[in-house]
C-alpha cells in the first residue's frame, strides 16, 4: 500500500499522536532497541509506514 503524501503539520500531528499513546502504555508496533523515548519510536514508526493512524480531509 502506498503511502499519500502528507503536510509537515499532518505529520507532527500522528507523530505526536501516537507518542501520546506509546507514553500511555500502548505496546510498540516494532521491535525497540534498549531505552528508546516514546517521540523516537513513533518516528521510527512512521518511517517504517506502520503507525496506526490515518489523516481524514
């Protein structure tokens, strides 16, 4: 699946989204390297393109 291109503002929205949700006790969707912070994870994630959230228009 491709992913669309997204706004810098969409982006910081999910990615501190989902750090939200990482700092909140939501399991990781990657495998984490020793003591990672919630913000590095969710950029990782969404670098990998398997962050859970969609930008709705």
């Amino acid at each position: 699946m491709e992913t669309p291109l997204l706004s810098k503002y969409e982006r910081a929205r999910l990615i501190g989204a989902r750090a939200l949700q990482l700092a909140f006790g939501a399991p990781p969707l990657l495998e984490v390297e020793g003591r990672m912070s919630p913000m590095s994870i969710a950029m990782k994630e969404m670098e990998t393109g398997i962050i859970p959230l969609v930008v709705l228009r």
